[in-house]
C-alpha cells in the first residue's frame, strides 16, 4: 500500500517557523538568568510551551497540514502569551 503524501502549506510552515525562533530566544534568556532558582522556575514554566511547540513541529513533519494542525498552533500559542503574561523575561 502507497503512503499517502503529507499536504503542506507554506503560510503554516512560517508560522512553525516564527513560533520556533520565539521559543529559541526565550529559552537564551532564560539560560542567561544568573540566579540559578529563578532560572530553574523559568524553566519548569516554559517547558510547557516547549512541549506544545515540538507537538506541532512533530505533527507537521508527519501528518503535514490537517484538521489538528490550527488547533495545536492556537494551543501553542495561547501557552506562549500565557507564559509571557506570568513572566518577565
């Protein structure tokens, strides 16, 4: 039996790209926090989001774009403004 093709779209693809350099940079900051409590806090909080985010990536990478693909994204990113909104980084 074939494999079916994965369906792509490249406006989905921008937005996985944006939310990964998103996640990149909030995790160089929270490396750069010198208090090593705070930063494990930081962490412990963002892992979430991380989470959410290799999710997403993972479902596309496998499945392309389908039906769960905006909702993983809406649930990344309602992670990610809820983590901005608790914490100030």
């Amino acid at each position: 039996m074939t494999k079916k093709r994965r369906k792509l779209n490249k406006d989905f693809e921008k937005k996985i790209y944006t939310s990964k350099k998103n996640v990149e940079l909030v995790l160089a900051k929270i490396y750069d926090i010198d208090d090593e409590d705070i930063q494990k806090e930081y962490m412990s909080a963002f892992n979430g989001v991380v989470l959410l985010f290799e999710n997403l990536k993972q479902d596309y990478e496998n499945q392309g774009f389908n039906e769960s693909s905006e909702e993983l994204l809406n649930n990344y990113k309602n992670a990610f403004n809820h983590f901005e909104s608790e914490f100030e980084i």
